[in-house]
C-alpha cells in the first residue's frame, strides 16, 4: 500500500538527516518510520485467519446467454478486526469479477458474511466459477496480504436452445410421436388376441368365441402406446466447420493445492494477482451453430416422448469425447433425465481430434469411412425404425452417398447441412433428396427455426435460385 512506503521513505529520510545533523528525536522518527512497515508485515505473515467458504450456484447447469446466480458465504476473522478486499475470480469472457468488502455479516457481529452477484455466460463450456482471493490489510492500512480462500466450484453452460415448431416426422404417428399396437403375441389366433376378464372391463369387449372355448369370460386385448424412437447424428469432421479456433472456456486457479488457504503474497503494495491460465474448446462457429441446432432437435423430440440415440458421423456414441458427459459411453436418452444430460454432453463437445481428449474415439473411427457402414449398421440392428435427424457440415459427393443410403434404414429422414453458401452443399442436398431425405442448408443468416419448419415444406428448399 502506498501509505507503507511512504512511510519506508519518512524512515529513510529521517535516518539520513539524524546522521547528518546528530539528533537523537529523527533518530527515534526513523526506528519508527521503519520499523512499523515490517512489522505489519510480519504480523500479517503469521496471521492464520481459518477462513472457509460455500458458493452456491443456481442454476447448477445454464445455458449460454443465460443469468447464473451466485451466492458467496464466507466465515473468518480479519486480522485486528480490519477490512479486506474480496475478489471472485471469473474467466475472461465473463468481462468483470466481482469485488466485495469483508465483513458482510448477515446479522451484526455475525460470524458470517454474504455476497450475491449475477453473471451471463456468453457461450457454451464448462468455466470454473473462483477462487475466491481476498487481500487484507493491518490496522493501520499500512501493509497487506493476499490469499486465495478456496479452490472454488464449477459451471457446466449447455449451449442455448430453441423452440421448434412440431413438423410430421414420421408416418403414422401423431405430433408428439406416439404410435399405437396391439399387444399380440400371434394375431393370427384369437386367443393371442384376449386376456382374462378384470373387474371394470366393459361388457362390450367380451369376446364371446374364446369366452365358450375355453369356459371362462375372455375379453379383447387393449390397445397399447409404444414409445417413439428416433435417431440424431451429429457430424463432428473437423474439416466440415472450417477453420477450428481455440474459445478460451474456463479458469484455472494458481497452483494445485488442496481446498483451504493458501498464502499469494504480502509487502507492502503494488503487483496484483497472476493471470490465471485457461482450457480451451476447440470449435468454430458454424460448429457452434450446429450444436445449438442439435441442442434444439434433441429437446425437441425428447419432450415429444421419444427415445433417443444420439451417434457421430462414425457411429460412436455421440458423446464419447466430451468432457462434460455425465457417462460418455451412453447413447440412448428419453425422458426429462435424457434433455438434462444430452445438454450436459454439449457443453463441452469439441470437433474430432481437436485435442488429446478426443484421441481413443478419433483412432477407432480413422478405419471407418464417415457416414459409412459402421453407422449404417447400428441404426439397421439397433431397431431405430423412427425418423432419422442428421446434422452435418460440408458433405463432398462420396459422403453425401454414403450418408443418402442410411435413409433406407429408417422410417423417415432429415438433414441440416451447415454451410457459408447454400451453393457449397447444392450438390449433396440435391444427392440426399433424391434418396427420400427431407434436407436443407442452415446458413449464418437463416435461422433454425425457419430451416426445421421448411423440412417439411418443400423438396427444393435449400437450392440457390
């Protein structure tokens, strides 16, 4: 602080004057001057204030653009009663870090203080949200002493979503997917085709042939819902987005050590804290326009009730790789749970061999041709017979072949190919358009919503005028 040199330099001066001019009271000034810095100083080195700190974020999964809400709660004792400065440290792209003053307490004298501050993720990632670093200072405001006070906690953004319009996905099956059977073990008997009467069965569906065969009252099998399925494959070719570009994603706190204290540095002013170093993503943007659009078909249809697989262009889970995956090796979701952890997987999906992570996948899949056999076969054998969403990038006409024969596996198909220029895919829309895909290209300036709504629209859509 500056009031510690200043008083380092009193000290010096009078120490100079006193020798020069033989007084004794400039002496005494001078011992003073210069003994108070150190010794603040010392103070604080042994100063052992047992801090600790809970951070509650809400909500504990956002999505990009979104408000996060974090409550700081923080219980210590400041050296001699003094003020500090507290900092929550926070990634670069979150633009500010909030600054607090310490005590807070929630009620007066209490051992306790809070703090709330709100933050916006700009984009998708997991960011780590802390540490929380405090700077104390003497009584006196003459020196000062900086420790970080935890390890602090994690974010998981999901990459934001948007509502589509329910489109006919499939033939015989209503606008939330469901499809009706019956439950028949042989159809061709009839008594595959009854149950036993229960108390409450209407007279109506008595059926009255197997009711005398067998002596006992029979009744007609209901009809039953079967789960809808469906399929997404998303297309992760690190060549088909562009040019990948590393977004800084996350902060790490200095150094490893445990959660608790942990000193940074004390004197008297000046330098302020390192610069943490960050994690990065590696995408592009029209990778992120295709995972946004992911995010939204998977939302879509799994709160139409359907049961989903979600796979990779090389038929691999399409979660293998992602670092924010609740189980990277699941491929099948329905329900609430599956929405919550298909967006969890998104988080921190990244484009094929963009780094380490990514490494296993990426060499199991480097003998199979993208869209080729290996995808083909499992959405044949897995019995995914509902409609079939792909969402790929640039397709050259091989890919583009392989990819238009999956459709045969599959009740009905569809396609966004992410693309600068509707020109560039012309030929892979028209090539998956002849095979029965419902196809479009999504462009910078169209929007998700208009591209998902005219899948179902027109045949041509898509192709420059």
């Amino acid at each position: 602080m500056l009031r510690g040199w200043l008083l380092l330099a009193a000290g010096a001066l009078a120490l100079l004057l006193a020798l020069v001019l033989g007084r004794r009271d400039l002496l005494m000034l001078a011992i003073f001057c210069l003994a108070l810095p150190g010794a603040a100083c010392a103070g604080l080195l042994w100063f052992k204030p047992g801090f600790s700190v809970k951070r509650h974020i809400s909500p504990g999964m956002a999505r990009a653009g979104s408000a996060v809400s974090v409550v700081l709660e923080v219980r210590g004792q400041a050296p001699g009663g003094a003020r500090a400065r507290l900092t929550e440290e926070l990634p670069y792209s979150f633009y500010t870090a909030p600054v607090f003053s310490f005590p807070n307490p929630i009620v007066p004298r209490g051992p306790v203080s809070r703090y709330h501050y709100e933050v916006v993720p700009p984009r998708r990632g997991v960011f780590a949200v802390g540490p929380l670093r405090a700077e104390f200072s003497d009584p006196f405001g003459v020196a000062f002493l900086k420790r970080i006070l935890d390890d602090g906690g994690q974010l998981t953004v999901a990459p934001a979503a948007v509502e589509l319009a329910s489109i006919s996905l499939s033939d015989g099956r209503g606008q939330d997917g469901s499809r009706t059977t019956k439950e028949l073990a042989h159809a061709s008997h009839d008594d595959a085709m009854t149950r036993e009467y229960r108390s409450g069965d209407p007279l109506r569906r008595v059926h009255w042939p197997v009711t005398a065969r067998q002596g006992k009252l029979m009744v007609r099998a209901e009809e039953s819902v079967t789960a809808p399925e469906a399929a997404v494959v998303l297309d992760r070719r690190h060549h088909a987005f562009g040019d990948s570009h590393p977004f800084n994603q996350r902060t790490v706190p200095e150094g490893s050590g445990h959660a608790g204290e942990r000193n940074a540095s004390a004197g008297l002013g000046g330098a302020g804290f390192k610069k943490p170093t960050s994690s990065e993503l590696h995408t592009t943007p029209t990778f992120e326009k295709a995972v946004s659009a992911v995010a939204s078909i998977t939302a879509h249809l799994l709160e139409r009730g359907y049961s989903l697989r979600v796979l990779d262009h090389g038929g691999n889970p399409g979660f293998e790789s992602s670092a924010s995956a609740i189980t990277p090796a699941v491929e099948d979701f329905s329900g609430s749970q599956g929405i919550f952890d298909v967006a969890a997987a998104l988080a921190a999906l990244e484009l094929e061999g963009a780094s380490g992570a990514i490494a296993g996948a990426a060499a199991s899949e480097s003998d199979s041709a993208p869209f080729g056999n290996t995808l083909a076969y499992k959405l044949h054998h897995g019995r995914r017979r509902g409609p079939l969403v792909a969402v790929t990038g640039l397709l050259d006409d091989a890919a583009a072949l392989r990819l238009a024969s999956i459709a045969e596996s599959t009740q009905s198909a569809y396609a966004l190919v992410l693309c600068q220029d509707v020109r560039e895919v012309a030929s892979a829309l028209e090539t998956l358009r002849g095979a029965g895909w419902h196809a479009g290209a999504l462009t910078p300036s169209a929007s998700l919503e208009e591209v998902w709504l005219q899948l179902d629209r027109s045949a041509t859509f898509g192709l420059a005028p």
